[in-house]
C-alpha cells in the first residue's frame, strides 16, 4: 500500500515534469518555425544588376567602407532595383507667397532638391507629383517623439525631440516584395542643416541602414553641426550594398 502510493508520486512527478519540458519546447520552437515558414513564403534571396553609376565608380586607393555596420531587413538589403527611384517631396501651397513661413518652406525644398542631386549622381531618381506613386517620401515634420520603458528601472523614458528619421515599410506589389522609405525632416531646423539632415536621412533611404563611425562620412551616426559631403567611403559603402543578394524586388514563391 505504502509502495504504491510513492510509485503514484513519482508517476505525477514524471508526468509533471514532462509537461515543464513540453512546454518549453512549445515555447522555444514557434520562432524558429515561424521564421522558417517566413523564409519560405518570401522570395529567395538574389543578387539584381549593380547600377551603372556605381558599376563604374572606382576608389583608387581604396579609402575604405563601414559594410560591417550595415543591417538587413527580414527583406534583406534595403537596396533599389527599379530606376529612376520615385521620390516625393512636400512643397508649399502657393511657392510665390511672399509670406515668411512659404519662405522657409522653400528654404526647405531647396535643401532637399540639392540634396537628392548630390545622391543622383550614384542612383538617379526622379519626382513624382504624389506620394502614393513614390518609393521615397519626403515629409516637413517633426518625427514623432516615442517613448520607451526602461528596461533596468521600469520607468517611462521620454527621449529629446528629433529633427530627422527614415523608417521603411514592406508591400507587395505584381507579386513582387517591395518596400517604401518614409523620411521625416523637422520644418524648425535652418537651410544648412536641413541640407545635412536630408543627405543623411536620404543615405538611409537608399540602402546605408546603418552608421559609420567616421565623423567624416555622411553616415556618421551623430548629426554634427558642420556641413559633410558625400565622401568615397559613402560610396563605397553603398556600391557592396547593392553588390548583396535580396529578397526586395523579387517574385514571391509560387506554391504561396
Ligand atoms: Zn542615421
């Protein structure tokens, strides 16, 4: 009697702690399958053709890139396949208004308008009248302020308003994985530092999802007051970019 009452405790035990271990597999298991089962419904990762501009763009000598820095998507590399890239801008109501505020706001458009030039020269792009027909949007805003918890304390951390932020949607489009660059660049900043916002948030919107740690690329991750231009390093940076293989701008599987 006594005997089999310890044996009908210790079955409960097992059985106890088989559930734990079931449960942990459970809970362990759904993401990798899930990112499996993700992986087989987006298309398989390949390389498109380099574009022109960078095709021919030599660096000799070599001044050398921050690719390491540089992080896919779930849709691999952030590049561009289709050219010209449609972009769109805000731009005032009424451009000829005399008004301070049309004033600044075409202070605005021209430091975008410069900025986009300065970037054509290694992908061309073209404006578009709406911005449902762009692949890059341009808005004058304020990005949005989003506060995060800290993890360590708990509390609800409210970080300093930014002045500039690229985000990037997916979509699909003729079965094709595409996706979108959404910049905010805040109406309160002057002419020159628009201009180095724009060529900074822009370097994000053609692909650069990442930052340098040279003061003297674009792409170096904190705003500095002065003025850089696009250094060879950009560019390297950019060309091994569109040299990787991607999911964005292919087919979806068939068997979907
Ligand atoms: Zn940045």
């Amino acid at each position: 009697m006594h005997k089999q009452l310890k044996y009908k405790f210790e079955l409960k035990f097992c059985l106890k702690f088989l559930v734990i271990i079931f449960l942990i597999v459970l809970i362990i298991t759904p993401s990798s399958a899930l990112d499996k089962d993700l992986e087989k419904s987006l298309p398989p990762l390949e390389s498109h053709p380099l574009p022109t501009p960078l095709n021919q763009w030599q660096d000799q000598p070599y001044s050398g890139d921050y690719f390491e820095q540089i992080q896919a998507s779930v849709g691999g590399y952030l590049l561009w396949s289709e050219f010209p890239i449609k972009i769109y801008f805000d731009r005032p109501d009424n451009p000829d208004d005399i008004a301070a505020t049309t004033r600044r706001f075409n202070q605005w458009v021209n430091a975008v308008k410069k900025s986009i030039n300065e970037w054509n020269t290694y992908l061309s792009m073209i404006e578009v009248s709406q911005p449902e027909l762009a692949d890059i949007i341009i808005e004058r805003k304020d990005p949005p302020i989003e506060p995060k918890i800290d993890p360590e304390t708990g509390q609800l951390q409210i970080p300093r308003a930014r002045t500039a932020q690229t985000r990037y949607e997916f979509y699909i489009k003729n079965n094709k994985l595409l996706h979108k660059m959404i910049i905010k660049i805040s109406p309160r900043l002057s002419e020159i530092a628009t201009l180095s916002a724009v060529r900074h948030e822009l370097g994000h919107g053609l692909g650069i999802w990442g930052h340098s740690l040279d003061e003297n690329d674009v792409l170096y991750f904190s705003q500095v007051s002065a003025s850089i231009p696009i250094s060879s390093r950009d560019i390297n940076t950019l060309k091994k970019i569109y040299e990787q293989p991607t999911r964005l701008g292919w087919p979806l599987p068939i068997n979907n």
